[in-house]
C-alpha cells in the first residue's frame, strides 16, 4: 500500500493543484503516462483513466489501482451509478491514498452508457446526489463530479444549475465541467467532443451563481493561454486532455510557471533523461518499452528531428528486447537535428 505524505493530504494543496489539471482519458492517462507528466509539472493535478466501481469491486485491484508515489497529487476517477457499488469502491480506493475521487457525469462513450454511467447521469441529479453521498461517508479523499452541460434535448440553462445545486448538497464542492452538451445518441465520443458547441458563458454564469463552489472549465482548452484565460474570468481551474498528451512541453512544461509561478520553463531533453531509470526498471520487471514511450511520441513536438524521434520509437518499441538504447537513439536524431538545424541559421 501507498503512503500518502500528510502535506499531499492537506485539501488546499490538492485545490491549488486543481488550477490546471491533465483530463481523465480512457486507454491514454494510464501510470506511465502519468509519471511521465509528473516529470514535466510538479503542481498539476493528474487523473486516472476512468475505472469503474464493478471492477474495483470484483477485479484485480492492485492492477486498477497501483500507481507511483510521485505521481501526487493524483485523482482517481471512478464511473458508476449504483450508490452501494461506488461507496464499497472508494471505501477499496481510500486504502491507495488518492488525493481526490472523482465521479463520472460526463463520458458520453456507449460503453458508458450500457452500464447507465457517465453523461447520462445528467439526466438523474438525485441519483448523483445519492452516490457522491455515498462515497463521501467512506473516502478522507475529497469526492468531485466531472459532468456536461447537460445531454440529448436538455435545456443546459436550465439542467447545469439544477445539477450543480442537487450534487452540491450532497457534499460535492468541486465541478470539473465540460462546457459542451453530450449527444449520447448519433454521435461518437470523438464528436461529442468536437461538434456540440461550447458555452463557456455558461459556465462562467455558474460561478457567478455559486460562487462558494470550485468549478474547473473542460473542453476546447487547447493551450496554456486558454487556461489562463479561464482563471482570469474568475473561474478556479482548468482541465486539458488531449493538447496535453500529444504536445506535453507546450501545456505542462511552462505550466509550473505560468500557472503557479514557480520554477522555469523545462527542458524536454531532461525530461528524457529523468525517464531513464523509470524505464529500465520496468523493463526489469518484464515490461515492454512501448508501454511507456508510446506516451511520450509528443515529447519533442515541433523541435527538428521530432519526426524521426516518433519513427524511431513507434517502428522500434514494440519489438521484443527493445530497450533503452533504443529510447536513446531517438533522443539523439533530435539532439543532432537540432544541432545540423543550428549550423545552417546564421
């Protein structure tokens, strides 16, 4: 088991975290990803891929949960919709010491939606209301909601604040909310996130109304200055998905400073190098060396040489025996692009 270091367990540290936070996604945000992110940003907050209650319930805990110390802060986020299912998961989730149990109202995926999960909840406030009050009585971690605008043919000037007044009241002072309807019939996930329109308005309108409550603003957030331009509206954090996995220096490596005011901006070679040890001690214990790089293809991203440094690790990494020199050798097509790439300017 995991020992959480009582400053991690202070709520103000995991809140000030929360000012910039790296999205749960499915298959993506696994703990080498977040490791690697870890390396880049001390203070943002990192998700876990959504797990379900049923499986932490039932299925190989350890596998579902383990995660590495200086992952911290890091929030597990949980799906599910039977009260007594998620209560007996975070009771499970409390022993691993997370700094943070989020709850999915948001994932509009079908695999979500057969098991009466995720967006759909928005339909069902009391039903939420129930849960998070639920996994409340048995986590120290503080329980959170991620959740739409609202789905399908609902008002969301009407739906968000009705939710947000419902959960609230059953213990939940932080909402990550995706500033976009879900449309859990005719459109994919991948359009779910890209064709409903956002409403940032609205969201902004939400803190104006519940000014006592911490809401984060998800979705379209492409770059650092979105984000900034979240919180200087008033709103209390940011959450990035994607732009922060495919292009990690340009989201986490300024993010320390320009979020938190801390430190500098990072070196992606340093980066690198601080990954070595982590990844020979996966390899040691019978890991594959793509599990992990297969997170950090964007690591040089638009630097000279970034093309051959993805070749190189996505034709390579999956073969048996590939290793660190293999990891290497990418890193040096960069090193010597840019340094051909410096003999040529003036």
């Amino acid at each position: 088991m995991i020992e959480q270091s009582p400053e991690i367990k202070e709520k103000s540290l995991v809140i000030r975290a929360s000012r910039l936070s790296i999205a749960p996604m499915m298959d993506w945000t696994d703990r080498h990803c977040r490791f690697f992110h870890r390396q880049i940003s001390r203070h943002a907050l990192l998700y876990t891929e959504m797990v379900t209650a049923p499986a932490i319930v039932h299925g190989d805990r350890r596998k579902l949960l383990e995660y590495n110390a200086p992952e911290h802060p890091v929030a597990l986020q949980l799906g599910g919709s039977d009260p007594a299912e998620l209560r007996a998961a975070s009771a499970i989730a409390n022993d691993w010491g997370y700094d943070e149990i989020n709850l999915n109202c948001g994932c509009p995926s079908d695999r979500v939606q057969s098991g009466a999960f995720g967006a759909v909840l928005m339909k069902t406030p009391e039903l939420v209301a129930e849960c998070v009050s639920e996994m409340g009585a048995v986590s120290t971690a503080e329980v959170t909601v991620k959740c739409r605008i609202g789905v399908d043919d609902q008002d969301p000037q009407e739906v968000l604040p009705r939710f947000l007044e419902t959960v609230s009241a059953a213990g939940v002072n932080r909402f990550t909310i995706h500033a976009r309807k879900a449309w859990l019939q005719g459109l994919s996930p991948k359009d779910n996130r890209e064709i409903p329109p956002l409403d940032y308005e609205l969201v902004d309108r939400m803190k104006l109304e519940f000014p006592h409550l911490n809401l984060s603003l998800n979705g379209g957030l492409a770059d650092l200055s979105a984000a900034e331009a979240a919180l200087s509206r008033g709103l209390d954090g940011a959450m990035i998905g994607r732009a922060a996995y495919h292009e990690p220096m340009a989201i986490l490596g300024e993010a320390d400073l320009r979020i938190w005011q801390e430190g500098s901006p990072r070196d992606p070679f340093e980066i690198a190098e601080n990954m070595i040890a982590y990844i020979e001690s996966h390899l040691a214990q019978g890991g594959r060396l793509h599990q992990i790089t297969r997170h950090m293809l964007g690591l040089f991203h638009a630097r000279p040489g970034a093309r051959r440094y993805r070749q190189i690790l996505s034709e390579g990494a999956t073969r048996s025996g590939a290793g660190v020199s293999l990891f290497r050798q990418a890193v040096a097509a960069v090193s010597e692009a840019m340094a051909a790439q410096a003999e040529q300017d003036p």
